[in-house]
C-alpha cells in the first residue's frame, strides 16, 4: 500500500527559530498533500493544501507567512514553521492523496514539535 | 461550523463486546467517508472507508453503516479486544482522486476496551 515517510517524528526548538518538517510519499506520487494540525485530545484540523508545483492553499485562520509550505516534487513536500512560538507547538501531520489511484488518503506518522 | 459530529467522546467496552461509533455530517456533497484509528504519538491510520453507493461494508471485525438520507454513518467493532483501545476518527470529503478537498474530521472518540 501507499506509503508517507514523515521527518523528524519529534522535534524540540527555541522560541523565534523556525523548523522545517519533511513528508515523502514512497510508492506513489502524491499529487495533493494535505497539512493538519492536532492539538492534544483534539481532532485533526486541515491547514494548507497543496499541489506539486503551485502555490499552496491555505484555510482560514492559517498564516501563510508563518507555515511556508513547498511542493516541489511529487514526492516531496515541506512545511516550514518560521519564527516559532510555543503555541506553535502541536502534532503536525501530513497526507498525500495520488489522484491516478484509490488509496484514499494516506498519512504520515506526525511531527511533534514543542517550542520552548 | 462543524461539518462532522461524532459521538460519543469517549467509550468504554468489555472485551468481546461491540464498540459503536456514530458520526452525522451536513455537506451533502461528501462522498468518501473513511474511518481512522489513532494511538497516541502516531499518525491516524485508515481502518475502513465507504462511498454512498452503499450501505455497509464490513472488512473482518469492522463494519461501517451508512444512512445517506438520514447523513449519518456509523462504525461497528465486532468481538472488541484491548488492541483496539485508541482514539477514532470519522471523517468525510469529496472522494480522493476526483478532487483536492482535504478530510473534515469528527472530534474523535476515546475508546477503551476492559479486559
């Protein structure tokens, strides 16, 4: 099955840093990745949809400035988190979606990050 | 606005019972509605999805029921064990390959399983 590697698993930063989190698909090409956001004991929240090779899309109350996502490749997209805080700090998950297949959405094991 | 009720928050079964989830969504331009288990730390991972072309399917101890007028969907853990205890998600979207829509998630529910 459809398969997304996400790094780091787990990171720690000072506040005013910015931190990059990586998600590779690795037996398909994920045409559309998903970034979501989880809160402890919430839900998922969507942030940011992005498509390989154009600007992504951002939801509503998400600053496009502070999560910088880039899609370059159909197997590599990266969500940046510039000038951290420690509200910032979340579980951040992605999802690739390959439109030729019916895997459904496939997501990554998640980033935690605590900004201190 | 919510787009995706779930309920209850949290649930408690006895081993070899059945776990019922039940989620009820208002978008009725949804038509992909997977169900995710997650542990904690850990990424969701997809246990059972249907399309609204039916009303159950049922992959070994997973069944998922759907009402498409009534919008509601709900899952069914048959013969529950302790592996089972983690939280659940429902979810719902335009279905995957024919659109970018993204999953709008129910709020999860906590389930444990007592030995």
């Amino acid at each position: 099955g459809a398969v997304v590697s996400q790094h780091p698993s787990w990171v720690i930063c000072k506040s005013g840093t910015s931190v990059k989190i990586e998600c590779r698909s690795l037996d398909f090409q994920a045409t559309t990745m998903f970034w979501y956001r989880q809160f402890p004991k919430q839900s998922l929240m969507l942030m940011a949809t992005s498509n390989e090779g154009s600007k992504a899309t951002y939801e509503q109350g998400v600053e496009k400035d502070k999560f910088l996502i880039n899609h370059a490749s159909l197997t590599l997209s990266t969500l940046t988190v510039t000038s951290a805080h420690p509200e910032d700090s979340s579980f951040y998950i992605c999802s690739g979606e390959d439109r030729g297949l019916s895997f459904g959405y496939t997501f990554g094991s998640g980033t935690r990050l605590t900004v201190v | 606005q919510q787009q995706v009720k779930q309920s209850p928050q949290s649930l408690i079964v006895q081993k070899g019972g059945i776990s019922i989830i039940n989620c009820a969504y208002e978008n009725t331009a949804f038509d992909y509605f997977p169900w995710y288990q997650q542990f904690p730390g850990k990424g969701p991972a997809l246990l059972i999805a249907i399309r609204p072309d039916v009303s159950e399917k049922k992959e070994g101890r997973f069944t998922i029921s759907f009402n498409k007028s009534a919008k509601q969907f709900s899952l069914h853990i048959m013969d529950s064990q302790p592996g089972d205890s983690a939280t659940y998600f429902c979810a719902a979207s335009g279905s995957p390959g024919g659109g970018a829509d993204g999953l709008t998630f129910g709020k999860g529910t906590h389930l444990i399983i007592q030995p």
